[in-house]
C-alpha cells in the first residue's frame, strides 16, 4: 500500500495539503516492512504465512475451522489443511465446541504459544526499547499520529 508517492499534479490538485514528508516517507516505510514481515517469520519458523495468522487470530481466542476460514479468506478446506499443519506441528489442538459437541474449536497450546512469542520477541524487544526512550509528550504525540493513519486506511476498509 502506497501512502506517500511524490505529489502528482492529479494529487496536488485534489489533496492540495500533500506533500512529501518524513513522516509519509517512514510511515510508508513501515507499511512496507510490516507487509513483508509474515512472510519472512514464518519462513523462519517453517511454517507458511496462513498458519502463523492463524496462531495469531487463536492466540486471541479459540474458534472453530470454519469461522478461521472466515477470517483468513480461504475455503473451509483450506482452513482444515491449516489447522491439521498446525496440529502436527504441536501448535494446536482440535477439542470439542464447549457448546455443541458436534463442532470443534482449535486452541493454541502453549508450546504454540511459546514458539509464536520466541519467533517475535526481537521485534517486541526492539519495540519495547523505543518506547520506553519516548516521553509522556512524545508517546502521545506518536499515537495521535499511529491512530490517525489506522484511520486513514481503514477508510479504504
């Protein structure tokens, strides 16, 4: 996704405020790496890109095959082949739906858990770091600006 191109006459003309920036140009960095950094992860981990976003979504909460179909934009096939991936790999677990033991829902385990946080921790140490070395003032200001841009492209959404 592209935030910060160089002002065209076509932009200029209907969004006279842009301008290239530092800002643009780092938050446009950003989007790029954060684009390109899944991939690489799970690479790494040697796992694909759609079985580490789904550690990610049942990190968040258990579901079931079908509703993490939902989420990832594929076919309840795929979804299966996913999790049965997942599952040999020790990431997760199939267990019964709490509620309708006809269904099942897919949890992490914590050695899942354990791998996903040991394959990110660089990132959220790095991240950490640069946060702490912001003041109260900067840390707002940062995410005025982080909540603004969210906006922005969830605009497109």
């Amino acid at each position: 996704m592209t935030v910060g191109p160089p002002p065209s006459p076509e932009l200029s003309s209907r969004v006279p405020e842009w301008r290239s920036t530092g800002t643009l140009a780092a938050l446009q960095e950003l989007l790029d790496v954060a684009g390109a950094t899944p991939e690489a992860v799970a690479r790494r981990a040697g796992i694909s890109t759609s079985e580490l976003h789904s550690l990610r979504l049942l990190s968040q909460s258990p579901m079931g095959p079908v509703e993490l179909a939902r989420h990832l934009g594929v076919t309840s096939a795929a979804s299966s082949g996913v999790v049965d991936r997942l599952v040999a790999h020790g990431h997760a677990e199939r267990r019964p739906h709490p509620a309708d033991g006809r269904r099942t829902v897919v949890v992490v385990t914590e050695t899942g858990r354990a791998a996903v946080i040991g394959w990110l921790l660089p990132m959220f140490q790095a991240l950490a770091a640069l946060d702490q070395s912001l003041s109260e003032a900067e840390r707002a200001v940062v995410e005025r600006y982080l909540t603004g841009a969210v906006e922005a492209l969830r605009s497109l959404l």
